[in-house]
C-alpha cells in the first residue's frame, strides 16, 4: 500500500474511534439529548480535525518526496523555498521509486 494511503487510512480509523467512544458514551447514558448541541459541535471540530490531519500528512509527504528526489542533501527550509518558487512533486510517489520534480512555473 502507498505509504501516503497508509498515513490517510490511520488518521480516519483514529478519528472514527473517537467517534465511536462518542457513541458508546451516548448510547449508555453518559451523555443526555440536553447535550446534543455539545456534540453537533464536536462532530464539527471532528471533522476540521480530520481534514487538518489529512492535508498535514499530504504535505509531509511531498515534503519528504521533495528532499528524497533531490541528489543533494537540503534542509527543509530549502525544501519549502524550492517549492514557493514552483518546484513541486507528487505525494503519491510508491516505495521504492525515486520522486520526480517537476517546475510549475508559469
């Protein structure tokens, strides 16, 4: 399985565990209906919070794909500043095969 797959499959099983302590928590009591306003808001924050978590992962990955695709060693500041100026690669790159940079500039 792609590693950047892997990344996203562990950061929704996370998440959803978390909702299924919700629930549990719901269905037995410890919650009331008088709370569910609590809990549309944290099905709100649940959500922000998972699609933070993916885009983080995505943008790890293609900073690592970045560095790993370049025959020098850089910093990741040199990382971020190759890609402010167009230099881009794909997060989806698989195990065991070099990232290819490619310039998106206009």
């Amino acid at each position: 399985m792609n590693p950047l797959y892997s990344q996203f499959l562990t950061a929704i099983l996370r998440h959803l565990l978390t909702v299924s302590a919700g629930s549990w928590l719901l269905k037995h009591g410890i919650l009331n209906a008088a709370q569910i306003e609590e809990t549309i808001l944290a099905v709100v924050a649940f959500l922000i919070g998972m699609g933070w978590s993916l885009w983080n992962k995505y943008r790890s990955k293609q900073e690592f794909n970045m560095a790993a695709g370049l025959e020098a060693k850089v910093s990741l500041s040199e990382v971020h500043q190759m890609q402010s100026n167009g230099m881009n690669v794909s997060a989806k790159t698989p195990k065991g095969e070099i990232p290819t940079i490619r310039s998106d500039f206009k």
